[in-house]
C-alpha cells in the first residue's frame, strides 16, 4: 500500500507514526511518502520534493506513482481545494473538500451556519475594512473584553482578545492593513468572549456517521499561567477527564456535531475527514469558539497514543462513507505533549542550533518534530518556532505521563530551547 501523507509538521509526524504502526499498513507492507518532510517524518516515510501547498503537482504525482491513499494534514492545501482536485482524478484521499473546509477557511461562514442551525457560539458581529466608521461606533458600547477574529486563514494570528476600546482599534486597523494579514483581514467579526474552559474535540466522520475521539486541552499562551501571546499550541494533555462524560458528551453530540453535519451536507458541503471541534465549557454547557477542517496541533499528539484501533483504517473509513463499520477502540492511558521551542517565538527567533539527546528508550516517550531539519553535516537542528513535541504516555495517571514528558524535555538540548512548565494544570486537580 503507498500513502502520501501531506504536510511537515509535528501533527503530521504523529500521523505517519501512527499510520506506520497500524496494523493493515504493515500486513500490507506499505510505504508512506510525504511532502518535504522533517527527521521525524523520515523515520516512517520517504520525502519527495513537493510542497503541501503545489496541490496540482501533489494530484499528478499520486496519479503518476499510483498512491492508494493519500493523508492531510495542514489547512491551506484543504481550503485551496487539494481534496477536490483528487476526487476528480479518482484519487482516494482523507479529508473535506475545498467547500466544506470553508468551515474554517471562513469565520463569517462558520458564524452563519451555527446562527441558522442554533448551534451554541458567542454572539457576533460582522464588519468589513469598508465600514470601519460603523466598527468604532459599535466597540465604544461593547462589553469588554471582546474577540476579534479576522475571517480568513491567517496561520495563527487571526484572533486577539482586547481588553478595552484603544486595543480593539489597533487589532482592526492591523487587520485592514493589506500588507498584514493580507485578504484574510478583508473582513472580520467582533464576538463576546466566553470565560470558561476550552476543549478539543476530534470529530471523524463520513459525512453522516463519526466516531469521537478522546477530548483534549489545547495550551495557546507562551508563558505559564496561560499569559503573554498566542501561539500555534505549546502543549496539550488528554484525556480530558473533568469533562469526559457521558452527559456532556451527549450534549455536544446533540447539539454541535450532529447539527453540524446535517447543516453542511444540506447546503451541499458533506463534510468528510476531521471536524475540529474548538469547544468553550461554561457552567458545563458547550459552545463552539471555533471550528477547524482538520486534526489540531500539539493536540493530535497528545490524542492518537490514546488508539488502540487500526488508524488507518479509521482513515480509509471515513472516505469510503465506511465510518458505521468502524469500531473505535482506546486505551485507558494518560498522555502529555510538552512543544519545545525557540526562544523568542511567536516572535522573533534564531534556527539552526544543534539538537542533542534525541536518542529516546523509554516505552512511555514519544518524541514528534515540527521544526527541525538536517544540516549540512547531517545533524539535526533548529528550523522553527515549535522545534519537538515530547509526549509522555502513563497507565496509571497523567501526573505518571507529565513526568515522563517534562523528563525527556529537560533532557534534550539546543540553545534557546523554551518550553512551558505547566502543561496540563488545569487537569491536575481532577482525581486520576
């Protein structure tokens, strides 16, 4: 069997890890390539010279070599369409095409869909660069804070939290700035901000029938404490087991993702591949902070430890419209990512510093990479923001699976590395 797996990120080496170890790839002796990929991805799979975003040569090049499968990973190639461009060449491939992940790609179209089908969110507003007169006039009677979402993809620095009217007007007019965020700050929404806990939640489905996927605790800040700015995730736990029940799951079953679905395939958008399901835990009650066209991360490395069940065919389940047969079986285990860094990131920050103590024995550690390459002395370094996930894995708690990853973390060197101290606090205090 040959997979093509698309992307180069530590959620896409936790996906070909994952894939390598299912049992129908190895009966089958498979081969997996990927897209430019990193150390960590070529430990499973071989590297061709194509980027995640050349969708069109990535079709050609599926035809040509006749891949059976093919995996993605990243937003943009699903938003620009890569999975439509497959099906018309009669390619197999995992994931929404171009219409549905517009879910994603489009905040004031995700906003739309739950106001129309009453799927729970925070009430909204929407507003373009054009009526910028009309945004001030609406932000001097706000309630604040507010959240301030640019509506296109926008790598991570499409949302900011304001704290009063000065702050809102200088997110807006860096938004409308052409040269910032480019089209994807066009327009815009202003939402109420929700105080509470956020979940993650995996959605595999068919478009009709899905399977849940253990919840996850995504941690956004840089700093401990969950301060300082955003980032694209510098760590997350899971399970989440203040939240993993069977009332609250039948809420957000009920409520979000059965609504969800519906809503897109009536509108002609069947949904195939992984909804993310961002989710804000007030008063035990749900609601939707956002939805994502794909699997998250760090979290996808914290969660697919947790699988007992064949993945690939998880995968291969939810194109074939197969997912009703599919039973998903986890295990009862704890698990930690904990993203190493370069210091200086979401900012400024310096690549190429030599990696040491890789080299990993322990049967509860895992280790992904995101941001790193080869030298041209063949060591591995630096190339990235998010460098490593280390994920610790225990039976018997998360504090046992926390100890194993900050362990490890401690252990590996580069200079600047950063990581956060306090991954998984929130947890902490739910008996494990």
């Amino acid at each position: 069997m040959k997979i093509l797996l698309v992307g180069n990120g530590g959620r896409e080496n936790a996906l070909a890890w994952k894939i390598f170890n299912s049992r129908s790839f190895q009966e089958s002796s498979g081969t997996i390539y990927c897209t430019v990929g990193n150390p960590g991805i070529e430990e499973f799979a071989k590297s061709i010279k194509i980027k995640a975003i050349e969708t069109d040569l990535l079709a050609d090049y599926a035809l040509k070599e006749n891949i059976d499968f093919t995996v993605v990973g990243p937003e943009v190639p699903l938003a620009s369409g890569i999975v439509n461009k497959f099906n018309q060449k009669g390619l197999k491939i995992f994931g929404p095409t171009k219409e549905a992940a517009e879910i994603e790609s489009s905040k004031i179209f995700s906003k739309r869909l739950m106001a129309d089908n009453d799927i729970p969110t925070a009430k909204y507003k929407k507003f373009t660069r054009d009526n910028l007169k009309e945004v001030k006039s609406f932000l001097e009677v706000c309630s604040y804070p507010v959240v301030i979402k640019a509506d296109g993809l926008a790598a991570g620095k499409g949302v900011i939290i304001s704290e009063n009217f000065d702050e809102s007007i200088s997110a807006i007019n860096e938004f409308s700035s052409s040269d910032t965020l480019l089209s994807a700050g066009t327009d815009f929404i202003i939402e109420e901000f929700l105080s509470g806990e956020e979940i993650s939640v995996f959605v595999i489905t068919d478009g009709s029938d899905y399977v849940v996927l253990p919840y996850a605790q995504d941690h956004k800040k840089i700093l401990d404490g969950e301060k300082g700015k955003n980032t694209g995730g510098m760590g997350a736990v899971s399970p989440v087991m203040k939240f993993e029940n069977e009332g609250l799951g039948k809420i957000i079953k009920d409520r979000i993702i059965d609504p969800t679905l519906k809503a897109l395939k009536l509108e002609g958008r069947e949904f195939k591949g992984c909804l993310y399901c961002g989710l804000m835990i007030v008063d035990n009650e749900p609601y939707v902070i956002e939805f994502n066209c794909r699997f998250g991360d760090p979290e996808t490395q914290a969660v697919l430890p947790l699988i007992e069940s064949d993945f690939l065919n998880l995968l291969m389940a939810s194109s074939r419209g197969e997912i009703k047969n599919y039973k998903l079986v986890c295990n009862n285990k704890y698990s930690c990512c904990v993203v190493l860094a370069s210091k200086g990131y979401p900012g400024n920050y310096n690549i190429n510093k030599e990696i040491a103590d890789l080299t990993n024995d322990n049967d509860n550690v895992l280790i992904f990479h995101s941001g790193t390459k080869f030298s041209d002395e063949k060591k591995i370094v630096s190339a990235g923001g998010r460098v490593l996930s280390v994920v610790g894995i225990s039976e018997n708690s998360l504090e046992d699976a926390l100890r194993n990853a900050y362990n490890k973390a401690s252990e590996i060197d580069f200079e600047n590395k950063y990581f956060r101290k306090d991954i998984g606090f929130r947890q902490l205090t739910v008996n494990s």
